[in-house]
C-alpha cells in the first residue's frame, strides 16, 4: 500500500519565505530609489518579477488544496486535473519571473558607465532573454491542441510527450544556468578596471563573484 504521506507543509513553508524574503528586498530597494528619485528600468523589471513571484505562490497555494505535496494514488481525476491546471500556469509564471529578474540584472549593469563595447553584449542579452521567453512560453501554452488538453486529460487532444515537456523545461534550465554564470560574472569585469586598491578590487569580486552559486 502506497503510503499518504503529505508534505504540503514543507512546500508550503519554503514557498512563503522565499517570496517573503524577495519581497522584503525589493521594497528596501524601491524605498531608496525613490527616496534618491533614481529609478530605473531595472526597478521596474525586478518589480514586475516580485509581483510574479506573488502570482506563483498563489499558483503553489492552489495546487496544494488540489493535493501538490501528496501521492497521485490518493487524488481524484477532479483534484489531479485541477493541480495540472494551476501547475500548468505556474511554469507560465516562472518562466516569465526567471526572465525578468535576468533582464532587471542587465539594465542595471547597464547603469555603471562603461565602454561601449560591454554594453552591446548586454544589450543582446537582453534582447535574447525576451526572444527565447517568448518562444519557449508559446511553444508551453500550445503544448496542446486544444489547449485545455494540458490538464484535462479527458479531453480529446493531441499534445507533446511528457520527454518533449521536459526538453521544454531543460531549456529553459540551461538558458538560465548560462545567463546566470554570464550575469554574475559581468560585474567582475567592470570592476577590474575601476581604480582602487587590488586588495579591495580582489575582495570585492570574490563578493559578487558568489553569484556564480
């Protein structure tokens, strides 16, 4: 017998504080932008990712009621194809969260005054984070045909294997691994040509360098 073991608690839990914690910066970080009356497009964009976090938590919350956190054998066809419906629209949410916050990361590398040539990259960066967005959430919406074949089991429609949703999601995966490792390490190399003392230089990159992790 499968047990009915239910960990809806712990996704729960790790879910609010996260989102708390995002929240909780980005609100220190608005406060002073306004209070400096520098605000930018990078505030936008990561304001725009706080809201989509708080989407995506609602998302999570409902998925819970419909049984997230326990056991398929323990749902019915009514509670499994409603978490399926949340859950569907929760990776819409995250894959436009995850591009936010990396575009929000490139304007505001864009507001350190550097040479020509660092912005261009940065840039195109930008311009590559919206196209793959918008070509990976398109192809997840039109998974199936009709769309609601995507959590309605019951629906007669023709949609991808679950090997193709999960290519979908590894894309995503390694877009965001590379734009992460790229992200974090663009900061390390506007630093190393500013004038200060090579101690400092060194301490500071190992600090931004952590982003990497």
């Amino acid at each position: 017998m499968i047990s009915d073991e239910d960990r809806h608690g712990g996704i729960l839990a790790t879910c609010i504080t996260g989102t708390t914690l995002a929240v909780l910066v980005v609100a220190l970080r608005m406060s002073t932008r306004l209070f400096l009356r520098r605000l930018g497009w990078d505030d936008y964009t990561i304001l725009c990712a706080v809201i989509g976090h708080l989407v995506g938590l609602g998302m999570v919350a409902a998925e819970v009621h419909y049984g997230f956190g326990r056991h398929r054998y323990y749902l019915t066809e009514w509670q499994y194809s409603e978490f399926l419906k949340f859950s569907y629209g929760e990776w819409i949410q995250t894959f436009q969260t995850l591009m936010l916050t990396k575009v929000s990361i490139c304007f505001l590398l864009l507001r350190i005054p550097t040479e020509t040539y660092f912005l261009r990259p940065l840039q195109g960066s930008i311009i590559f984070l919206v196209v793959t967005n918008i070509i990976l959430t398109f192809v997840w919406v039109f998974q199936c045909n009709p769309i609601r074949g995507a959590w309605n089991k019951r629906t007669a429609a023709t949609c991808f294997t679950d090997a193709q949703l999960l290519r979908i999601i590894i894309s995503q995966a390694i877009i965001s691994i590379i734009s992460d490792i790229v992200l974090a390490l663009s900061p390390l190399i506007i630093l190393w040509k500013v004038q200060i003392e090579r101690r400092v230089k060194i301490g500071l990159s190992l600090l931004m360098g952590l982003g990497v992790l």
